[in-house]
C-alpha cells in the first residue's frame, strides 16, 4: 500500500526538545521520547530537529539501528525528499585542516609497510574515527602486548633450501586464501570512508583472501554480500542478541547468503571501557548538556562503542551452544578464547575451531596475546588429546597487534591456520580507500615471499615449529622503577663531533 | 569552674622570642619554650607570636597535638574571641595561580579513573599537601614497584559463563562490604580539603563501603565517628604510643564507639625519610632559619612526616600483643607485615589477620609489593599449615598501588579478602571534596562490574587463581645500562609522512 | 682489430627517450630498451642521456654492471674523450653543507673508538650512501640486537696474571692474522669514498690482518688483488649467481689469484627489504616518474640493495656444495649460518666452517645474532660430536653488531676463531679514507692490549669459556608496555639545586 | 750543605721549547729533555717556560711525581722565593661563571642524600676534575652496572623487634669501624679541593670510619698520615711498582706509619681506556699540538688516568705474594678481585680479605658488579670449603655503586664485612671541603639509623641473608630493541585536563 509521504516543511516544525522528528534516508521518525535515551546525547539530535540527519548518522550507526531501536508508532514514514530542510554543515577550521593534510597524503607507492597506513591515518582521519578506531581498554596494555608479543619471538631460518618457487597459499576452513590471514570483523567502516567495509570487500576479492562481515557494520549485511566477487568467501562475525530471534534470523539469512563459517564473539558480554573514545566525547559536547548528562539516568559518556551494543547478551553460555547447532550448519567457531582449558571444551563439543583473542586489546585489559595463548593451547592439546596443528578437524586462528608477515609466519610456525588482521585494514581505506586495502594486501604479499624465502619454506606447510625460538613468549617483563636521582646525574658519553659547523640534526 | 577569658590585648602583647603566646581554637598557649623543640620551625609559629593560628595549625597537626605535646602550665586558657589580633593572610601570586586552576577543573563528569583525580590534584593541590600526600621513602622505588607489580600479573578470563548479573560485593571481618576494598588510614586530611576524613566518612556510607580511620587524621576521631551513619562500619589504625597508657585509652574508646577492627601499624617505628617532603620545607624557610636550624639540638629538616610522629615506639614487639588481646576484644590485624614468616607468627598467635603493605612505599626502600608477598604468604600458608585463602578465621589484606578495580580483582584471585585504597582517595577529596571520593567509589564500582563480567565470574567466589597468570611476579628486572654511544648512532626508523603541510602535532 | 671511436657530438643526439645512448669509462651503450627495466629508474639515466655518466654510475655500480646487463649488440664501442659532452654538476646547498661539515671532520686523533667513525658520518657522508650503509632489514629489530647481543655477557677476569706481555695474535683457516678479526666483505665502497674497498685492502696490508672481498663492490676484483701487498691474505665473499658459467668463472680466476677462502653467501637468496634506503629513493624522483613507476612492470622502489643484486640465485641448495668442491680447492666456509643444524650439516659435508651470521640484520628480521647462535651450535656440536672449539679442522666465525675489543674477546672466548667486521670499517673510510680504517684498526689493537692484559689473558688461548658469564644470551627481554597514566603523574625525584644561578646545562 | 739558591731572573731565561726550566714548590727542574715525553703534553709545560708551575701542578700530580720522573742531574735545586716570575692567571668567562655556581651552592642542610653532593659538583666542579673523577671505562657499562646492581636486591623486613636502640657499628679486620663502610683510595683529591684527602682524613676521624689512602693522593702520603688523630685507623691502596724497591720502600714505611692493612690492587695491570677523560683533553690543547702529538712516539692522548700510572707493574702475579709477605706484618687483602675462583685463591694463600671491585668500573668494562660477584663467593666458599661469613680469618668487601645505606646493608646481609665507597666522598669534599665530606657520612649515619629500625635489625649482626631476595641479582637483562613504527604510532593515553587555564609545569 502506498503510503503518503510527509512534507518537509511539516517536519520542520518539530525542531525542539518537546516534538522532536528528524529526517534518515528518506523516512521520518519522531524520537522525542528517545532523546534522552540516545547514547550519543540529545544535543547532536537536536542540532537536525526537523531536518535530515543521514550525513551525521550514517557512518556511526549500523544501518537498522534508528529502525530497531524506535517503536514502530515513531516511524512516522517517508518524506517528500526535496521538500526536507538541509542542515548546514559549517567547514571548522580545524576540518579544513584536515582535508589539507588529506589532499597531501604521499602517493601510494611510498606506503612501505603497515605502519605507514597508521602514520596518516592519525593526520588525516577525523579525530572522532581516529578515537574509535584506535582505542582499546583501560590503560591499554593489552592493546599493545599483543603486538609486543611478537617481538618475544625470533626465528630459526634454514639455509640452502631451493626457494625458487616459494607459496604462502593456504585453506581456511576448507576454502582457499592466498595468504595464511584473512580481514577480520571492525565495526563502524565508514567513519574512515564513506564506502565502509565495501573497500574491503573488493580489496578482498582482489587479492584472493577471505573476508569476515561484522555484525556491526556501517554497511549492510546484504550490500556487503552483494558486492563481493562470485565465488568469494565470506564469513560472519557474530554478536548475539538479547533476542534470540533475532540473532536466528541473522544466522539463517547468512547462511543462506552463502556465508562460510560463523565465528561467535565470547570476549563481549559488555564492550570494554575505551578511555580514549569516551574522552573524545567530552569535547563533543557544551557544557551543559555534560552536566545534565551527568545527572540523568542514562550513562552517555562511555563513547561509541558502548552507543552501538546495547543489545548484546551477557547471559550467553556454553549451553548455548548446542542451539547454534541446531540453526545452522554453517561451522561454528568462537571468537574470543583466551585460555587452553576453554579451547579444549570448543573441541570436545564439535566446533569447528577458535580465534585465540582479546577483542584487539579493546575488552579484559591484562588478558594475554593470542600468539601466547596459542602457544599454552597447542601444548595442552598435545598433552590432554594428543592432537597436534595443523589441524583441519579444528583451526586455530589468532588476531591482534599483526603488523608484518613475520608476525604471521610465527603464528603459522607456531600452529594457526590463519591470523586476522583488523586496523591496519582500517587505517589502508581510511587513507586511500579500497586502493589502500589493496595496497596493505600486497604489501604482506610482497613480505610473505620474501620471508618465506629467508626462512627456507618452500610453502606453508614447510613452516614449523622448530624455525621459531619462543623461549621468551611468556616473559611479562616490566622493569623495576628507575633511580631518578643516579639516572639524572649520569651523564651520557658523547662521541667525536664536528668543529665550527653545526651538525645536521 | 569557670575560667576568667584573657584578653586578646594581653595576648597581642607577648609576641616575641623571649615571650610568644599563640592562640588556637580559642585557647592561649604559652610555647616560648617550645619554639626550639618545634619540628615545623620557630619562624612559623612566630609569624603568630600573640596572634591566632587556628587557620595555620589545623590542617597539619592532629586536633590534639598542641594538647599533649606542652606541659599543662603552659595551656594559659580561653581567649576573648573578638578580642584576638589576626594575621592578615596574604594571597601570593603563586596562590592565585593555583586558586585559578582550582576554579577550572574539569567537570567531574570528565573524570574517567582513579588516575584522572592524581592528574588534576597535582595542578590544584597546595605543593605542601602535594609534597606530603605523594612523597615516599628514599627514591621511592618501592612506592612505585607496589603500581608495577600489578602489571606483572596477567588475567586468564573464562567466557560463555552467564554474567548478566554479577556482584562484587563481599565480607571483611565479618561486615558486609558493597566491593573488595576499603578505604585505608592515611594522615592529615586537611592538607588537601577543609573537611578531611569526613569526605571519606560520607562517601563510604553512601557506597557501602568500610572506611579505616587514621591515628594521624586532621578531624579528631569522635568527629569522624559522630559523623557516620547508623550501622556503618569503622575501622581503626592504631600508631602505638611510647606511653601505652595513651595507647589503651585510644583503644578503650574505639571499641566503646564501636570501631570493628583495630589495625595495628608494624612497619613504622621509625617515620621513613620522605625526600620531596623534605626538600619542600627549604622552600618555606629563610636562609638564616635554616642554617640556624642546622646547627640546633632538634633536627627540623625533615618535613611533616616526622614533625608528627615523634610519638611512636620503636619498641613495639611481639610480646606485646598478648597486652593489646587484654584490652580490648576488637579483631586485631597488623598492618605492614613484609614476610611469610612473620604473617604465620600472627596466624600463630591468634590475631584475625594481617595487611601485607609497606605503608605506601613510605617507610622502607625496597621492600616489596604487598601484590608479591601475599603469593609468597599464600603459598607458604600452604605449605606449612594446610591453609588456604580467602579464610574467614585469618584473613589477608593488601595495599599500596592501587589504581583499578582489576588490581583489586587480582589481588582478590590470588587469595586477598580486600584491598586497601588509600592515596587515590586522597587526590579524589583534594580536587573535588566528598564528591570526589563518592565519583572514585563509583568509578570502581564501574570498573568491577565490567571486569567481573570480562573475566567470567559472577560472584567474588568465582574469581580464582587460576584466573590469573603470576609467572612473572617476582621478576624484578632492572635493565642493564644501556649503550650511550651505539644508540646516539642509531637513526630511528620513520614512517611515510605528507607532503608540504605541516603534521597535525 | 681496432675499433673506430664514436664521436662525442653523435653520441649528443641520442638524448631522449626514443633513443638513449650513455658513456660509460669511455664506452658507449644503447639503453633505449633498458630505460624501463633499471633499477634506479629512468629519470637519474635520461638526465645523461647523450653524455658521460661515469661519474654517477660508478659509486652505485659493480664495474661489470653495465656489460654484463645489457646484451652485446648494445655496446657500440670508444668514443672519442674530449668530444664527450660533460654534464654540469649543480651543486646544491644541501651538499655545499654536507661538504663543509666534511672539512670540519675532527682531527683523527680525536677519535677514540669506532663508534666515533659512525657519528662523523652520519655528518659527512651523502644521504643516499648513509642510508644504504646503516640500512637494514624491516624494523631493523635484528640489526640492533645483533649489538644489543654483545650487552648480554658479561666478564669474569683473572687476577695476578703476567700480562707484562700479551700477544692477541691468532691464525684464520691457517693463514696469520695479528687479531682474531677480518674485514668482513659489504657492498658498493664507492659510495662513502673514491677509492672505495683499496682503503680497506691497505689498511688491512698495514695492520696485517685479512680482508674479505666483495662479490658487489665497487672496484674490480682484480683492483682490490692488485693493489694487495705481496703475501697479503684475501678471502671472498661469493653471491652464487643463477648462471653457474659465471660462478665458476668467479672462483677459478679467485683461486689463480691467490685468495685463500671461498665464503659462499647463504643468507640471500633474495636480499631484504632495507626500508631506509627505499624510503631515500623517494626523494630523488619527481612525482610523475613514481607514479609511472608503481603501474610498471618493474619494481623499481625498493632501493640500491636490490637493483644491485637480481642475479642472486634463490635456487642455490645443500646439493649444490659438492660442485663448488669440485671447480676449486680453496676451502669453503658457508656465510649466513643460523642454527645449529645448519651448521652441522656443514660440518658432516666436510666444509672448512660457517660464519654465523644474519648479514648485518640486512636480511630475515628477528633472526638471532650470530653471538647468541655461537652458543648453541658450540654446545651442539660437543653434545652430538665430542667436538670443541677453536677448532682448526672446522672453524667458527661470527658477524654483526661488533663495537669494541671486548665483543671480539666474548666471541673468542665462546670458541670463534675470529669475528667479522663491516660497517664500521665502511664509515672509518667514508669519513678518513685510507688513514680512517687503519686507524680503525688501530684502535681495536689498543682496545686488544687493554682487555687481554684486564681479563688476565697472555694470549688468545688464554681467553676461555670460563672468562665469560653468557647466563643471560638467550634472554630476548621485552618490556611489557607501559602504564602511560600512571607514569605521567608520577612526579620524578629532584636532587639538590644552585640558588639563584641558572645551571650549567 | 746548604746549596747556592738560584735567582728567578736566571730561571726565567730558559723559557724556550730549546731550554725549559720550571719552578715547583720552591725547586727548579729542567724538563727540556722531558717535554716530549710529558703525558699530559708539551703545550701545559711550555706555558709555565721559567716561571713557577705549583699552582697548576698540584692538583694533577702526586707530590713525589716530578722528583721521581727526572733524572737527579735535571733537579736545579731551590730557587729565590720572591723573585719567581710569576704566570698571570686569566680568568676566563666561564671560570667566573663557574666560580658564580660555587658561591651558589645551596646550604648544606638542603644536600638530603649523596646523589645531591654528585648534582652540585657537576655544577661547580672544573671541567677536568668532573671527567676525571666521574668517567670510566669503555662505554661504561660496568660503571652503571655497579649501582643498577643494588636495585635488583629487594629487603624482606622483620617486624614487631624492638629497635628502640639500634647499633650499626662493626669491626674491620679487627678494628672498631661507627658504620659498616670505609673511604675506599681514590687518586688526585686536589683536582676537587685544595685539600684534597686530607678533608676525607678529617671528616673519617670526627665520624669514627676508616680512610683507605691511596697510592696516587695528591696530599704526600706522611701528610695524610700526620693529619690522624691519635688511633685514627687508616688502610693503604698499593699500586706494585716495576721497581719492587720503590715497592718495598712504600709497605715497609707504611707499617711503620702504623698502617693496619694493605690492599694491593690488583684489578689494574693497566689503567682503563676512560673515554670522557681522555676527550677532555683536546679542548685544553690547541689544534697544532694535537696534530703533532698524534704524529709523536709518545700517545699523550688518553686522559689524566693514564699519564700518572706508567710505573704500574703489568707482571704482578701470585707468585709474587709470597714477596709481600716477607716484607711486611700488615694485613693484605687483594682489591680487585672479580671471580671466586680467584677469591678462595686468596684464601688458600692465607690473606687476609678480598675486595670484589672493579675498580669503580673505570677498569674492565662489562665486569660484574660486585654486590653480584659477592653472592657467587659466598656461595662457593660454603660450597667447597664450608665456610660462611661475614668470617673473622677472611674478610670480603664489595665496593662500587653505592649511595644510600640500603645498599651497604643489603651487602652486609649478603656476608660483607663492610662495603668501600669513594666517588660520593670525592663529591662531597668537592662541593663543601671537610664539611661536605662529614656531612656525607652524617647522611648515611642517618640512613643507617632509620633502615636498621626498619628492617627490624638492632645490630648488624641481625642483617643475615634471609633479610634480602636476591633472586634476580644475575639478571642482567638488557631489553630487545624496539619497534620504532609501532611506537611512533602509538598515541599515548591522555589524563584529564584543566578547561582554559594553563597547567603547572
């Protein structure tokens, strides 16, 4: 039934905290009930009281956020488009700076590494996406461990191995990749790029690796399946809801869009506190609207990441897992296993493997890295089951602090199927878009070749336990605190310097 | 019998070396006598030779102070009030500056840890109270190894346990405790707000959380006492005088007003020597004061710290508590035990526990965290006796270093019934008062309900050793010094950088 | 039969794109067809198209690049010399300071050891020769650990030793050397000085020690013979090439010339990504030839280290050793050995010895130093052979990261016969020429005189196993990241300051 | 027979590199012949060309320096005192500007610590003094080590002792020592103080510590001696001399002086490369003599260190020995000793004590400290001759590295006797003459005071092993290098911060 739409003009009229409609995609919804609900806090809503809002929402929502989080009788229906009142959007000085450094971004050809990408995106990126993107739990230790963690490894090459032909192909999960790593799930793409996770998709299929969906993308589930290559792999990361319904009906869909594996985060039954994100909100925010905030009943200053993930349920159990079960037949794994004993307990009901990680160091601060973890998980499972990894029956996987494919090849060496890899991907499309993806993806090709040559691996499968020396993976090192007082009196040799002129530095 | 008032003009009029009458809360004393004997320095009792201290004395000296510390002959009784000559207070230049800064704290909103209150009480907080709230022994390196043993401990966390609902709360010598932490004995609240204690007496009845009150408190205890809500429960630190007749009317009284637990302080019979505190004090004296002081019988160099507790004896020992059980039936805990063997004396002797602390790194130097020894005292509990932790007839206490509930909560796996938070409190009350120590309640509570939920533990009993990984606890590396000449040399690593505009920082 | 010689104003039209001829050391080529397969670009070849190139081509280059590169019918003979048109050399004011610094080097005699050299040239010496000499592999991890190795063992000297006399002579695969180091073969000499790797030869000639010779220098092998003293020991260093002809070619006119041993280079089979000197590319480029060089087909962006070294055979493996037994009788020592196994293998096959060695961490960042992989193989070739060294029959060499006298020492100490020496040699010369490596050399005889006679050693075989406590080697100690909130509050220990008067530094 | 003196004018004619007569404390000598050979330059010498040269040679040479080092035909014999030329001494700017800091010195009572002595004397120390007495060797690793030591020994405390008096006084090889501790030799006080050791005399006698006078003093030795109090005990520091006459002739006088022990020095065969020291040098010369010098048969350019320790016999061995203890009754304890091979040596030899030293780490750069060395004695003394310490027959001391009372005491408890400490004394009296010294022992009296209090220790015979946790005192740890990129990237966690006004600091 065609519904008559709303005119613009009359939803002009409900410009403030008493009646409160704004215009997204085309629909209006009256969220003047909503308004002091709303995570962000009501002062970015009122800035588009009867006016379209879609701009400023759309990179920091999920696409069925405003529809799932309204009560059908505040869908008010559609717009007449052209009639609606555009805000203005005022360029800050501080923003066209920023689009300064964009336009100055270096060519692509002098991204080296992934650090590189990080390097601009800090420069180039909003300073909201930047917090959202880069920020982890609590002091961040974790964050940082489980890149640090790979450096406590060290290799052990073979010498005088024909490397002619070297192949750093593998399977995940049974389908092909032509890297031992796969993307793995980052919510919230477009607050980096207005193409969001869609950059990767093609940036995936381009360079032959697997992609996993986030439950908590900017783009739609089905916008990001439909872009994708025939033939392309595709798996989906799950948060599971509240209502179970409703995370049945995502899983079913999924499976029927072709999905291949499902991977259940279990590290989340609440997102961490992110202090960087919800810092970032204060300067977001007049004064006053803080104060109220800080005196009403719902807690809005925990940033994005708590904005977005109400719905996710803490009640969630291994029982559970049997229900998942009999929903799909999609392979399950968990994301999220961060101790030998629980891995175990995947294996014995029949999993289909786990991710060995800590959420990107954004949950439990102080939980170990995954690459150390799997190091526990390999031995146990040696010694309780006498299994060993590779293993098709039941993959490992380990993600975070993965900047080099050194850092990859140690997994491999170590046991992983594959490692995932989340931020460098979202800092390559934040700075250069799908080129970018593209571009960090050759890069750890170009790096898989030649360090699978100088550690004498003709292929994947050559790469083994005995060309990584892990003696030190679970040395927690923190150095006891300095003397200040015999530190500052010290004073540092010097070498020989150049007379008259000034050194270059 | 009523007491005939002096004069102010009477007391104006002895206001010199030779005679210096002073007046404090109303009443004259006589201290010509004690000027040479006063920790603090004659010159700043002089400033009020025949004049009003009250505003000078209160913040740095326990209510009582002037009481004990002159002879009887010399307390000349009550003063007329309005009689009194003021000292005018004269508002420097560096005050104003840091009035200004108190005037432009964030809002407290902004606050988002423990951390938070330290960064902002170090801008607003007099450097006098600053000096005496954060210095600590020597070169303080045992103050900051109590923070960097925490690090050296990472989680182990369980997932898919149901944590919809989690609770943190938990006994403490039998009283119920809305989280695994108290608040403990730390001296002279005035320094950092005009209220004291009493900030902490509030906000710990508004958390339902134990307060321990201090012998060296600013607010005399019945006022700290008085000052509590029904059924809120009080703690006592107790520094044991040279004259045990003081000690049990101390004692005597705490039980009388129904104080729960009496924590006797073992790791200070001596007050540790407290550099900063001390290099603080030059910067109030004149030259001639100070080389005067120098050559003096009384050495006053050597801060707040020890000007108050002179009273303390160094000759407290085992055989003691048998004399401490009979005078009182409160549980008796000491505080400041280092070593196993000295918590299995205690255990020995019957006592309800034991704090394993070293005073906040104030006292001795490298003595070790509190974190450490209580896997040494569990393990050795173990071992000698067949105990183990938590243990309702003997329990163990932590503190020092504190910052995060996940702090609290390894210590709490490791054994711990509670920890004791003391300096962040501090800095809480100094920067916004009682709502700042009700804000760091919250805070923690915040960060325990998540943890709890992160680490897969409903309940205080479902947090367990096994969840945390202590391999490294007592790793105490210090660094081997470095190669000052190698390292000049090494030209660091960059990264891509933009072209022509300059970086955001 | 006399060729006729080209003329210089013939040569001049060849001068575009279309049609490019260069002159180098007076000959002529056609380089039309190679513009876009050059390592180094098109544009450094264009801007001497028509014209001498010498000059520029020769620091960068191995005096056969250009013959053995381009096929015959492209070298078109002599030209005729003065009609050659020059090309100006613009100096900028970039390198007019660089050539100020460069006469403002301090007197030699103000260098006190080799990290003196490094300093100076980092001054003097051209970014781009810089930035191929101290470049190394990915984030340079092993490069540095390499020295930080040396910092991990630690002396246990004898007392009451005769040391009146002491004598750190030794012998290398027979031949006298006057210390237990050589100089260690490193690519390009050009760059840092005219004279390139002849200063090292008459250093070494005047100091009697053995220089190992490039296969990638810039001078010609038979230069760096001829101009040896009569009796002179030299070694050579070998990059197998994919066209064995011209190895063999290689090795038999080595031995008829008198080299004494044959170090084939394992390490290598592809050379490494030095991002340093990738990154310096980018400043010689404009814009337009980088872009055009990313969509090619040639990766022309990864620097000298790789346009140098493409004839590499990556297919060179264990089989092929016993040809190279059978084209020479020089002994074989394998350069680049990583772990014992290896080294083992060499030893059953009937090698004269290995360098363990990870090529100045030029190659597979996060392999071992060649220190630490002494350790292992010595105590594996005792526990699997009965064999220990210093060993004639099978020698040990080590290279990397060596400083001081005392590194050597370590190394001898642990069983190495002798220890390699490369960059500090290249900035000796880069900074002093000829005089820079003796003195050099003359400085680590002085460190020599010193140790020996402090470890209470007479002689080489004096410095033992037991003079050095390696209890530490294998500890690849990473400090857990910091608490950074934590540590910017913490208000450091002030010492003791002058009144009034600003302080010295 | 009393000698013709010669007149100033005659001696000012010899004022020429051809003939060169100086004047030192009333004597000429002519040093024509001697310029060449003079270890600190013929530049110095030329300066003071016939006029009287005490001022600027006393700090820098023992007294006996120049009698000794000219043959007795070069000794003129004395001089008319008032007709001396007298050399003009200009002050330069930054002598003044020096000498401004030294009247700035803060007062005594503001020194809280022997780090404080250190921060004033690099402020108001000469240039050439400071390099002398704070460098060492090589890149002075040893030299930090020495101190970084202590800081891997934590204390494990004992409580409820009653310390109301405590007692750390102790014997040293039989004599009554106030504190565990004596002034170890150091050379040159002058260069600090126009009194040199004689302050250090002055300040052991008022404190009741022992002052170990060294070989190289600049004070004669009888004036070191006669400045004694009655049954003041003093040690003696022997450098061996090639001449084991001039040897004899200091022992043999020493024991008649009443000297109670001689500790031969053993750890310096030849004195260490000091590479600040020697760098010092070539500001004082002007360029041409440095050239010339480095082209001259005598190498003049290694600092203060090593001009004054030519006669040091390289050949002194254990042999030798037994020589000594023919010659002399006194006590000989080995200083220098750095294995415990070489310590139980010592003992089997019958001596008396070792002092595990390594020099200050001016000597052996990568020596072990010798807190470290202490334990692996211990250890094996009880191992392989069953003796435990501290041990009356043989006595072992540490020296090096030692600031604070803390560390001797945690030297005590690991079996010392008592521990040497030199720098900080240099300090000291450089900064405040006798008083500063006094003061300095003061500090650490106080130290020992509060510490003993807190270890729970009444006398230092209750400082035994189990007071301390050594368990990582071979750690020698030195961190692996770290990844530049990923730590550049990384942006710090931020606080909060005050709104609109500046911050403190």
């Amino acid at each position: 039934m065609s519904q008559k739409k709303l005119s613009g003009v009359e939803v002009a009229q409900h410009n403030t905290r008493e009646s409160c409609w704004i215009v997204v995609h085309g629909n209006v919804y009256d969220v003047t009930d909503f308004l002091d609900d709303h995570p962000g806090g009501s002062k970015i809503i009122l800035k588009y009281a009867g006016k379209d809002a879609t701009q400023e929402y759309d990179p920091i929502h999920p696409p069925d956020a405003i529809t799932t989080n309204l009560p059908p009788e505040k869908h008010l229906g559609p717009v007449e488009p052209d009639t609606v009142e555009k805000v203005e959007i005022v360029i800050t000085d501080e923003e066209k700076a920023r689009q300064e450094r964009m336009s100055n971004r270096p060519p692509l050809d002098e991204i080296l590494n992934l650090h590189d990408f990080e390097a601009i995106a800090k420069q180039v990126m909003t300073d909201k996406a930047w917090a959202y993107y880069s920020s982890a739990a609590d002091d961040e230790i974790t964050n940082r461990e489980n890149h640090a963690a790979y450096h406590r490894i060290w290799f052990r090459p073979k010498i005088l191995i024909d490397v002619t032909k070297v192949d750093w192909s593998t399977t995940i999960l049974g389908h092909k990749s032509s890297m031992p790593l796969y993307i793995t799930a980052t919510a919230l793409g477009k607050l980096g790029h207005p193409d969001g996770e869609l950059t990767l998709t093609r940036a995936a299929a381009k360079n032959g690796v697997i992609q996993m969906i986030p439950t908590l993308a900017s783009c739609s589930f089905d916008e990001i399946v439909d872009s994708a290559e025939p033939g392309q792999v595709q798996l989906l990361q799950l948060y599971v809801n509240k209502d179970r319904a409703i995370t049945q009906r995502i899983v079913q869909h999924a499976e029927e869009r072709g999905i291949k594996g499902l991977f259940i985060t279990v590290d989340a039954p609440q997102l961490g506190r992110r202090e960087k994100d919800m810092r970032m909100k204060f300067t977001d925010e007049d004064p006053s609207e803080v104060k109220q905030a800080g005196t009403g009943s719902v807690d809005r200053s925990q940033g994005a990441a708590r904005a977005i993930s109400s719905f996710i349920d803490p009640g969630l159990k291994w029982a559970d897992l049997d229900w998942f079960k009999s929903i799909t037949k999609m392979p399950l794994i968990l994301k999220g296993v961060q101790r030998w004993e629980d891995a175990l307990k995947a294996y014995d009901l029949g999993l289909a493997g786990v991710v060995l990680s800590n959420h990107g160091g954004r949950q439990l601060d102080f939980a170990r890295s995954g690459i150390e973890v799997l190091v526990e998980v390999v031995y146990k499972f040696k010694e309780t089951r006498g299994i060993t990894f590779p293993n098709e029956r039941f993959q490992l996987f380990v993600d975070g602090g993965v900047r080099r494919a050194t850092d990859v090849l140690k997994a491999v060496a170590l046991g992983a199927t594959a490692v995932g890899i989340g931020r460098p991907f979202l800092y390559a499309f934040s700075t250069y878009g799908t080129e970018g993806a593209d571009k960090a993806l050759k890069i750890l090709n170009d790096e898989f070749e030649m360090n699978m040559r100088l550690l004498g691996a003709p292929t994947i499968k050559d790469v083994t336990p005995d060309m990584v020396d892990i003696s030190n993976i679970s040395s927690h090192v923190g150095a006891v605190p300095g003397d200040r007082l015999y530190d500052s009196n010290y004073e540092s040799m010097q070498h020989a310097r150049l007379r008259e002129v000034k050194s270059k530095l």
